[in-house]
C-alpha cells in the first residue's frame, strides 16, 4: 500500500512517501508564497509556489510522472476536537475542523487548506490523524479548567493536548528498546522543540499534559509564551491599545525563546550566543521544563523513565544535562559519553531513572494510522 502523509505548515508542506509502512521518498516544499524551494532526499530546487494549492499540484505531477499510484493520504492534524482516532476525511468533517481552527492557529488553517486541495488533485481517500486524540482520555481532573462547568461544556473548553503522535511514537519505541511492558512504568516524555510538550504516562495511560486548549499553554517555546497570568492579555492590551486577537498574535509568534532574547527562536543561534538576554531566556526555558518533571514524578509518585525527543530534545545535549542537573536527587545520572554522543540510553547504570533520547517520526506512525483506516473499510 502507497500511503503519502503530509505535515503542513503555514509556508511548507512537508511530505514522506511509503509503501508498505517503508519510508521511500522524504521531501519538502518550503517558502510558499514566497521564494519557494522544493528540496527533495537532501537536493534542492526553486519552484513556484504561491499558495499550497500550487506546491501541492507540484507534487501531483511529480508523483503521477514517476507513474506511483497513491492508495491514500495521510495528514497530521494539530487540532482535532474531540476525536478519539484517526478518521476518513469528509467535506462534514472539514467543516467541523474548521470551527476548531481558531484554537491551533498556527497548524490547522493551513492543514486545511492542503486537505481541500488533496481533495480536489489527488482521487484517492484522505485520512486525518489528530495530535489531539492521544490526550482523549485524560482524567477529568488533568483535563478540566476551573472557571465555571457550564461554560466549558457549552464551548468544550478543556485540555485537549498536542504532539500527541509525536509522544505516543517514542512512547511505543522505548517499550520496544527496554523490552519492557509500558503499562508498569510511568513515563514523562519531553518533545522539545520550536513547540514544546511534556506528556505523564502511567501504567499506559496518559496522566497529564503540558498543552491545554490550544498549543499556546506550557512550556517556553520557540515563538510561544507558555503559561502565563491571563490577565497579563488584559493588561497588555489596555496599555499598548491592542485588541485580545492582536495580544494572542504576540503570545503564539513574539515571544518565547525569541520575545526574551530579542534575538532567535532557534536553540542552535541561542547555544552559540551570549548576552543577558540570551542566558535569561536559556535559564527560562530549562526551568520550565524542570519544573514540569518535578510536578509530573509527584502527581504519578515517582518517575522510571524520561524521553527526550523532537530538534532540542534530540540534538541539545547541553540543554538536556542542564535539566537532569536539577533531578540528581531522584537518583538521575547520565553517563556524560553516550550523552554527548546521542546514544538511545543516556542515563548510566547507576541511574534509578532511566533516561533515553529517541528521535520522533510521526510520519510513519500517521502511515500506520492510515493503512489501519483503509483496511478496516
């Protein structure tokens, strides 16, 4: 089965080509709209591309040259509501997801606008994979704001959580490498990077979660704020004159690692920089992620394992030492070598917590998730 599984984003579409769950074409379009460049297994090109309609026919052609039949396509999809499970995609469906759009507005109006233009190029059935289903069954009272109950069930105001395909990935591959059953440990998986996500797993089921109504809430991120006072929206926006839309703009794409040094949202840029700005926003973000893993071993009484995962997490060894710092007295050590060196299990022998590093690929699992969907039709 040839399944292509697409990532959009505001100004790229992302693709990976599989059959049969094996990963044969990896490329992206990126720039649209602009000074756009195809970049296909490391070679890249400039196209024309001015909107994803245009980058997304690009890829029609390509594929329908080199003769590979689709079976069907495969799209993450940031915000999925209440969906429990990936889903065949329909025009009731896209309709239903556009009314969500407002709380991802980074990830799902473009994710929509690709789906609408599959549609229209490619005859072949579309799946939608959410982030958002892993998180499904988090307990209510992980999942539940406290503002009053009528209005968060008239509005479906709760916790709904995000990278949850990226979180469940390593989740299943780490039981795989420990040779252990998941169900007995309890887990907290880090996805570091431009979005950050923590994630409490316990005996197989998720606990708790960083992310809450929208991707904006938890950790320091690239250009996200994370948590905040909420009347700091209020406030800024009585002094600066800015309406609550235009103050939510700043909290999803000024601020973060790039609002507190003035300088980048990119952890590498960050690394190799200096200034008091640069070691606050560093100092921040380790802290937040700390603070994270302390409330998160004490809500699930303990911690056996700790993933990292996604660009920071995966390629930041720096950044993860700085954090394990902060647990020594949960009995964590790393073994400094295999740290430095990416290896699967960092932590050494001595360590009561066992710490690993696996990169995410949320792609191949949206390619199961899509193939499951088509056999069970």
């Amino acid at each position: 089965m040839n399944i292509l599984v697409l990532n959009v984003g505001s100004s790229s579409v992302r693709y990976e080509l599989f059959a049969n769950e094996r990963s044969v074409r990896v490329g992206a379009i990126d720039g649209i709209g602009g000074h756009a460049r195809h970049i296909i297994d490391g070679e890249s090109g400039p196209v024309t591309a001015a909107n994803h309609h245009e980058a997304l026919r690009l890829l029609f052609f390509m594929l329908r040259k080199e003769k590979i039949r689709l079976h069907a396509i495969g799209h993450r999809i940031v915000h999925g509501g209440m969906h429990d499970r990936p889903i065949r995609l329909t025009r009731k469906l896209l309709d239903e997801l556009h009314k969500v759009s407002e709380l991802a507005p980074l990830h799902n109006p473009p994710q929509l606008a690709a789906i609408e233009a599959c549609m229209k190029l490619f005859p072949v059935p579309q799946v939608a994979v959410f982030d958002t289903a892993f998180y499904h069954a988090l307990p209510p009272r992980a999942a539940m704001y406290a503002i009053p109950l009528e209005l968060a069930q008239k509005y479906g105001i709760r916790r709904y959580g995000f990278h949850g395909t990226s979180h469940r990935y390593v989740l299943e591959q780490a039981g795989k490498l420990l040779k252990k059953d998941m169900r007995r440990l309890r887990v907290i998986s880090c996805h570091l990077g431009n979005g950050c996500s923590m994630t409490a797993i316990a005996k197989g089921k998720v606990m708790d979660t960083s992310m809450g109504f929208t991707p904006l809430e938890g950790l320091m991120m690239g250009t996200r704020s994370g948590d905040l006072d909420p009347s700091i929206v209020a406030f800024i926006a009585e002094h600066e004159h800015l309406s609550p839309l235009d103050v939510e703009r700043m909290l999803n794409f000024q601020s973060g690692l790039l609002g507190v040094s003035g300088l980048s949202n990119d952890m590498r840029v960050l690394l190799k920089a200096t200034g008091a700005r640069v070691r606050l926003a560093l100092d921040m973000f380790v802290y937040r992620i700390v603070k994270y893993l302390g409330a998160y071993t004490a809500a699930m009484g303990g911690v056996d394992v700790i993933i990292f995962t996604a660009g920071i997490g995966e390629n930041c060894p720096s950044i993860r030492e700085r954090v394990l710092a902060h647990l020594a007295h949960l009995g964590i050590s790393l073994d400094r070598r295999k740290n430095s060196e990416n290896a699967t299990i960092i932590s050494d022998a001595k360590s009561r917590v066992t710490v690993m590093v696996i990169p995410t690929d949320e792609a191949l699992l949206i390619a199961r998730e899509t193939a499951k969907v088509m056999r069970s039709r």
